[in-house]
C-alpha cells in the first residue's frame, strides 16, 4: 500500500490524465450493465425496469430454442478457423516478406496487404457482393476453368469457408506487423554463425527465426481465446441472408433478431448475457495461460 502511494505521489500527472478515459468507460460500459436486469424479467417497454421479474424462464427459453445449440457451434467454428488462420497466414507472409531485400518492395508489400484492415465491413461487404455474386469476378474467372457458378454467399456450406477467408484476409496484415516486429529483435549473430557452419536459408529458418518468435506467437495464439465467441457480427450481419442462417447465424447476430427485430428484449439480453460470461471466462483463461507459458501478465 505504501509503494502503491508513493507510486501515486510520483505519477499523478499521468493520472490525471487518464481521468477523461475512465470516465467516459464509466458512462458507455459500467452504466449500462444495471440493463442486464431485464435478462430476468418479462421486459415492457412501457413498464421499464418495473416490468415483472420471472427468475430464470429467459434462460430456459434460451436454452429450449432448437436452433441456438447450432447457433453457438457456428460461432466457435467460424471464430475457431478464424483465429487458427489468423495465427498461420501473418506467420507465413512474415517470413515471407522478411526475405525481401529490396526495402521499397518490402514496404510496398506490407502497406498493399495492411490497407483492408483500414476499411469497415460495410465496405468490404459491398465489394465482396460484386466480386463473389454468381455473375461477379470470381465467377466469370472460375468459368475459364469450366468451374462454377460457385454461390459463395448463397450456399450454407460455402458461406461461413466465405466468411473466414475473406476475415484472414481483412486482419492479416495486421498481424504480420506484429511478427515482423517480432523479427526485427533476433540477433543476427545467430544467423552468421548459421551461415559459417554452412546453414541454407531453409535452416537458419527453422532452426533461428521460428524458435525465435516462437514465444510470440504462443503469446498471439492465447490470447484470441479471448475472442473464441466474437465471430464478427459487422462482416456476417452485411453479408448474410436467411438461406445461410443455419451455418451462418452466430451468437451476435442471433442476439440482434432477437432483441431488436423481434423485440424479444429479455430472451436477447439473456443470451448476450450467456455469452458474456463464457467470454470472460475464456479471457481469464487466456490471461492463466499467458501467463504460465509466455510469461506475459496483464498486471
């Protein structure tokens, strides 16, 4: 407690600062969990908070409803892939990318494959519509091939390979910033004394650059457990349909017809209330294992 004080007494500038931000969480993230109640009670609009409390029956009736089990299986299989993918791709194009040796190709590449991390899903949406529509780019170029029509947001088994590719491809140049900077601390000692004992690039690879962002890449892995449950309700709400609801339909956007088109706002609160507590037990496992096997602590 002392330390924590004099900690305080040295800092306090830095924490004045930090006042405005505090607050503005306070207001748009702790207020609003007081509207959690209505996940017990049998919400009126007209009634507000006063409506009738009815226990557990939202939950009940959440767990009752024949398609929420294939609800969350689309979520876990969806974020899953995309989380898998996400780790793999900006791995690979790192190393990749890291054997450039001409600078401007190597900025070039990395600013080419960083733009669509810039750009919102609403947009994204829009040009995936064009491409990927039975008379778009990727169809007539897969016709060459005698290949196709191939509907990639029409058919529920397509879909959701649709919507995790097209995620890797949004976020992954993101990632690849992340392992390139990771990159950049070897010590390239390692790779001359690879190079003296006659290591190919293939090897100094292997047995140098891998190893060495290895602890990285752990740490990047546990923690999108934290995410295992955010499938990306911006990307499937902009281009789903209800021919795809049954491997499309995640827990976000289950939660949205529920709660807002039909106005089932206790039933849509409970299950966002379900998923915010798997969430922040998949979190705190992350953090555990950040911990214990990359030594990383949040505090």
């Amino acid at each position: 407690m002392r330390s924590l004080l004099i900690t305080l007494r040295k800092q306090w500038p830095f924490h004045i600062l930090l006042i405005p931000a505090v607050v503005v969480i306070f207001i748009f993230n702790y207020i609003p969990l007081y509207g959690l109640v209505i996940a017990f009670q049998r919400y009126n609009p007209s009634m507000g908070f006063q409506s009738p409390w009815v226990g557990l029956d939202n939950f009940v009736r959440v767990f009752s409803q024949p398609n929420f089990v294939q609800t969350i299986w689309n979520t876990l299989f969806i974020a899953g892939f995309q989380i898998i993918g996400g780790i793999i791709v900006p791995v690979v194009f790192s190393l990749l990318l890291n054997e450039v040796r001409k600078a401007l190709a190597k900025r070039v590449f990395q600013t080419v494959i960083y733009m669509p991390y810039f750009l919102s899903w609403v947009i994204l949406a829009g040009v995936m519509i064009d491409i990927l529509s039975r008379e778009g780019i990727m169809n007539t170029f897969l016709s060459s091939f005698n290949i196709g029509p191939i509907p990639f947001l029409g058919d529920p088994h397509t879909f959701r390979w649709t919507m995790i590719v097209s995620e890797i491809w949004k976020s992954f140049g993101f990632g690849t910033v992340i392992f390139l900077a990771a990159l950049t601390s070897i010590d390239p000692s390692l790779y001359e004394s690879a190079v003296v004992d006659g290591a190919k690039r293939w090897k100094q690879t292997w047995y140098i650059t891998i190893p060495s962002i290895m602890p990285i890449i752990v740490l990047m892995s546990i923690l999108s457990l934290g995410n295992i449950l955010n499938a990306g309700f911006d990307q499937i709400y902009n281009l789903y349909s209800p021919i795809v609801y049954s491997t499309g339909d995640i827990i976000d956007t289950y939660v949205y017809r529920l709660g807002i088109q039909q106005a089932q706002y206790s039933v849509g609160t409970a299950v966002g209330m379900f998923k915010a507590l798997i969430a922040a037990f998949m979190i705190s496992m992350s953090y555990y294992l950040a911990d214990k096997l990359a030594g990383y602590r949040v505090l």
